[in-house]
C-alpha cells in the first residue's frame, strides 16, 4: 500500500512539469513536438506540449495537448485535440473532436467535425466531407461542408456551401451572406430572423422558431474553463498512469472483473471508516500528524478512482458493444465519460460514491494479492 501511495505522489509531481514536456508514445524533453515534412509516424499519436506541429504523415490517430496545434501534413485517422489554438491546413482522414479556443480549417477533413470552442472559421478553401456538430461562442463558413452543421452557436456567419442534409441550429444570430449556398433543409431558432442577402441559395424548406431574448449581460466562461481544466487534468493523469504505471492499472482492472460484488462490500468499508479513523487520530496530539497525513493520501486515491474505474468502464463497454476500437481510445472514452457524468448534480454524487466504492475495494483486493505468501 505505501509503495502504491509513492508512486501516486510521484505521478502527482510529474504532472507539475508536465506542460514543458512532450510525449509521443514516448518522452520528449522539448517544449516543442515537429514531425517534419518526409517523416511518418506509424501507429498513435499521442503528444503533450506547449506547441505541436506535423509537416509529415501520421499512420493513426493523433491525441494533442497544447496551446497551439498546426496540423500541415496528414492525418490518417482520427485528430482528439485540447489546445488554445488549432490550424488545419492539411489533411485529417477520420473524425475530428476538438476541445479549444480558435479553430481554422483551411485544408481537408474526410468525415465530421465535432468542437466546443469560443471560434471556428471554415476558411476557403476549406473542406469537411461530413458534418459539424459545434457548441461555439461564433462561427464562420467560408468554406464547402458536405453536409450539415448542427449545434448551438451565438453566431453564424455563412459564405461558403453546405451540403445536403438538415441543418438544425439554435442561434443567437445568423447570417447567410450571397455567395452562400446551401444544398439541403435549414431549421433554426433564434430570437431573430436570419438575415438572408438577396442572391443567397437555399435548395430546401427553411424553417424558424421564434426563442425568447435572452437577458443583455456578459457570459461568463469561468464554470467551462474549470470544466475543461478538470478534464485535461485527469486526462494527464491518466496518461501518465497508463504509460508510467501499466501493472498497476490492470491489476485494478483485473480485480474488478474478478471479484466485483467483494469489491463492493470492502470497498465500502474503507469509504465509511476512513474519514472516522482520520477524526477520531485528530482527537489526539499525537495522532495529528498521521491524520493530516491519511487524509491527504485519502483524498489522493478519491481522486485517481475515477481514472482506473472510467478506464476499466470504457474497455467493457467497447467489449460488450464489439466495437471496433483499439484499448487507448477504449480507456479515454471510459475516464472522459466518468468525469463528465460526475459533474452533474445529485447523480454525479451518487456515482463517484458508486467508483469510489469500487476502486478502494479494488486497491485492497490488489493489495491483498501483491502480498499473498507464496506456498
């Protein structure tokens, strides 16, 4: 149990060097990650840096954390990005989820876009095959969409075509310029009509609803940025388990499989004895500093269930639905899904006791086994 609580601790300061660091399925010391023009990286893609550049050719899909990501080469998979900024002027074959302030597009993207950002520009000659589906402060088409854009966005402004399909948005403005084009339904709520140029094309039905004016005053973006820091942060987490510790993340993953209603009842145990053991040792002068102590590694462990539950959570749901999805993007869906899910309120209360339960349960079990004399 020590041991575990050192690595933790140790996992915990690694991270607070982490954003001069870069990792690309392996550790890079530079501030700067570039996979020049020529080069090709085969397989996954994973980097962590204050800037990422790719001139050449990934066989994979890239996961990138920066403040600026410029995408000039070519993607052939998926691009899952959280950075400040995002410039595409290359080419992205699979899906793109973008958590980030600015994003451009001014190259090619094969299949659908999915952003929560403060600004995204489909620059010309920009081209996205799928569709968009966008939670954005504004938004500007300039470029072609294969099909439709959806979501809720303050502001639209659109130039460029989209494709066919059934657009559906609800908007605080939109704009429809007369080199726009759009090839297929368009559905819309807003407080005001769109403003539609004469010389505008819009091949199928367009339909408005009238949404009440929401009140004149600044939004504040403090609850998304805690939202989104909490998030990178337990992704970094992760990542720095995932491929620091291995051994001790499937040890946990496989304890839960095997013993999951024993898990439980020890589990809960821990959770309810704990915090008596941590009051009942400040009664005494003595027993404050082991307190202080218990309950900081307590609160260490808290933290990190949600990170080997979410990711063993997100290996058996991809098992049990046969998806088709490699382990790493399997155990990102499972912690991204499980930190999301325990922001909400009343539930996520209920469900971090439900993982915390678990993972103490799953610790000792692991712990327990470690230890066993061998006969």
């Amino acid at each position: 149990m020590i041991n575990g609580i050192k690595l933790l601790l140790l996992v915990l300061l690694l991270l607070t060097t982490f954003a001069t660091a870069c990792f690309a399925m392996g550790v890079h010391s530079q501030e700067t990650y570039v996979l020049a023009g020529g080069e090709t990286h085969d397989g996954d893609l994973l980097v962590s840096c204050r800037k990422v550049v790719i001139e050449g050719t990934v066989l994979g899909d890239v996961y990138a954390f920066a403040e600026n990501l410029e995408i000039n080469g070519k993607i052939l998979g998926d691009l899952i990005t959280f950075s400040r900024n995002t410039e595409i002027s290359g080419e992205v074959a699979g899906d793109i989820r973008a958590f980030t302030h600015h994003l451009t597009i001014d190259g090619h993207v094969s299949r659908n876009v999915t952003l929560f950002a403060q600004y995204f520009d489909l620059a010309q000659p920009g081209e996205i095959g799928g569709n968009i589906l966008a939670f954005t402060e504004t938004v500007d088409l300039a470029g072609r969409l294969g099909k439709e854009i959806n979501g809720a966005i303050s502001e639209v402004r659109i130039t460029g075509e989209i494709g066919r399909g059934s657009t559906m948005l609800h908007v605080g403005k939109l704009h429809i310029e007369p080199s726009a084009k759009i090839n297929g339904d368009l559905h819309y709520t807003s407080p005001h009509e769109a403003a539609i140029a004469p010389g505008a094309q819009i091949a199928g039905e367009v339909s408005f609803h009238r949404a009440q004016p929401e009140p004149e005053e600044k939004p504040s973006y403090w609850p998304l940025f805690l939202t989104t820091a909490s998030l990178i942060s337990t992704l970094l987490i992760w990542l720095a388990i995932r491929y620091l510790f291995p051994q001790a993340l499937f040890a946990i993953h496989r304890t839960l499989d095997e013993k999951r209603v024993g898990t439980l009842g020890v589990g809960l145990l821990l959770l309810l004895a704990a915090p008596m053991l941590i009051l009942v040792l400040l009664v005494t002068l003595v027993g404050i500093p082991v307190a202080v102590t218990l309950a900081a590694v307590l609160g260490i462990l808290l933290y990190v269930a949600k990170i080997f539950v979410g990711s063993w959570a997100g290996i058996r749901l991809v098992d049990r639905l046969q998806l088709p999805i490699s382990p790493l993007l399997a155990e990102l869906i499972g912690v991204l899904g499980v930190s999301l899910l325990s922001g909400l309120p009343f539930v996520g209360w209920l469900l971090a006791a439900v993982i915390w339960t678990l993972f103490l349960g799953a610790a000792a079990a692991a712990v327990r086994r470690t230890n066993r004399p061998v006969l």
